[in-house]
C-alpha cells in the first residue's frame, strides 16, 4: 500500500535498503511482506546514531546536505591483519593488497574528505603489518594519479598473451620475471608475457613418504603377461577386480595347480620350451579403475 511504502528502495541479491517516512511505516511494511508467505521471513536493522551499515558502506544522515555520507564499513571484530610486508611472497601480491583496498576506500567514500578519513585508518593498518609509509604513500598517488591525470596514447595493435608458470624463489624470482619481459619487449614487442610464481618444492615433494604399494596386491586392472622363453608370441592379457596375486596364486588362478581351465597353464603344459615360466613379477599395467571394467 501507497501509505507506508517505501520512499526510497534498493536491493542487492538478499539485502534491501530502504527509506521510510516514519518508524511506524517501517514497522507496518515489515509486518505486510512477512505476511505475504510464511516460508519467508524477513528481518530489519534501524539506523543507530543516525547511520545504518550496509553491506560494506555506512550511510550516515548529513542535515546540512540532501545526500548522505557514505563511508567504508569496518566489522567491530576487525583486528586490521593483512599477511606481514617480510611475508615470503611476490612484492605484486603486497602492492596489489594496497591498492586494491585504496580503490575500494575511494569508490565507497561519497567525499574527498570521509575517503582522506577511511585512507588514514587503512595506512594505520598497513604500518601495523609491517609496511613501509612511503610505499602506502607511493601506492595512494599512483592510484590518484590514474584517475584524474589524462591516459597516455599507447599502441593499440593486439597482443598475443603468453603465460609461463615459474617456481617463487623470492627476489630472485622478481629479477628473471622482469629480465624476460625486457627481452621479449625488445625482440617480440607482439607479445605480451605474463609470468605466474607458484610454490617451489618442498620437502614432501622431494622425499616419499610411502612406501610403495607391490604390485601383486594391485586389483581392478588389466594386465599383461607373457612367456619368459616365447617372448610376445605367447603373450596373455587379462582383467581382474580382485588382487593380481589372487589372479594368478588363489583358488582357480591362472598358476593354481588345482585350475581346470587356464591358458597359461596349458601353454606350459605343451612343453615347448623347458624354460618356459610365467612370471607375475614381470606383469604389467596396463590400465586400472576404481570399479569393475
């Protein structure tokens, strides 16, 4: 109803701002929309000292002005933790932090002065981790100096993107990524290198921590066998779900004694070769699964 609709609405996915003319045309919209469905409820925050939070905002009253001020919201429990400056990662990832946090201050703030304030209480947070002032500093002019300082003309031929993975080895690794973007700058200017650090190895990736698993207790494969003294031309291949041991040694397994039927069996029995053996040593994989084939 017209009577206590709201003046003013907006929504983000499950989150609903809203202005009202009264407390009281806020409490009776409330109570119409839980109405509507009893499998959908909806619950309502005021504002409190003239301010309300909203998602990562903080809408404060202004009376001197039309509009309200508009600032970054900071949860009570906030400790201002960011990973520490002597961290040992790429120095991208630390300046990216920065200014990835000042250009959410400045497009949140709704004034130059509440983004100066919101600027101040994050380079307080960046010192406390251990970053050094003059690179905040440095990072908050180059972000100013993007948005207000005209863009420079640049090449606008496309570029073929190439992306080569590097194990992180810590300054080192900075100086080859900026070594080869010079050198493929100079001789391939088409091209634009994009270079990504991830993990070195480690100690677990060194040394085997398992030992190995024997192939006689192997199951769900198919595998293949063949004469020591025939070579290939009496070669065999086979699938089982149970253990290749239980395959060849278990009741009814291919070197059972007590097996009826059994093609390795007879092609020993045929006495060809008095060499001739089958060897489950000397099986192989040829494929497995998790299941039956």
């Amino acid at each position: 109803p017209h009577y206590f609709s709201p003046t003013f609405y907006r929504r983000y996915v499950d989150d609903t701002f809203c202005l009202f003319k009264s407390p009281e045309n806020a409490d009776q919209f409330m109570s119409f929309i839980n109405d509507v469905d009893s499998s959908i409820q909806f619950d309502k925050e005021v504002e409190l000292n003239n301010q309300l939070a909203f998602l990562d905002t903080v809408v404060k009253r202004n009376n001197n002005n039309a509009y309200p001020d508009i600032s970054t919201y900071v949860k009570p429990t906030d400790k201002g933790l960011f990973y520490n400056f002597d961290s040992f990662i790429p120095d991208r990832y630390k300046y990216n932090l920065m200014y990835c946090l000042i250009h959410r201050v400045y497009h949140i703030a709704s004034s130059f002065n509440i983004f100066n304030e919101d600027l101040q209480v994050l380079r307080t947070k960046f010192l406390k981790n251990g970053f050094p002032s003059g690179l905040f500093d440095n990072t908050v002019n180059k972000f100013l100096n993007k948005q207000y300082l005209p863009d420079e003309k640049r090449c606008t031929v496309p570029k073929r993107r190439v992306t080569m993975t590097l194990p992180y080895l810590g300054p080192l690794s900075i100086v080859i990524r900026r070594r080869l973007r010079r050198l493929i700058g100079k001789f391939y200017p088409l091209i634009e290198l994009n270079i990504i650090f991830k993990r070195g190895r480690t100690i677990k990736s060194i040394f085997s921590y398992k030992d190995k698993f024997p192939l006689r207790c192997r199951s769900r494969v198919v595998y293949y066998i063949q004469c020591e003294a025939c070579g290939p031309s009496a070669a065999y291949v086979g699938k089982t779900v149970n253990t290749l041991y239980e395959r060849f040694y278990g009741s009814n397994g291919h070197l059972h004694p007590s097996t009826r039927s059994s093609a390795l069996l007879e092609h020993l029995g045929q006495g060809i070769d008095p060499k001739c053996e089958f060897n489950p040593e000397n099986i192989r994989v040829l494929d497995s699964c998790s299941g039956d084939f």
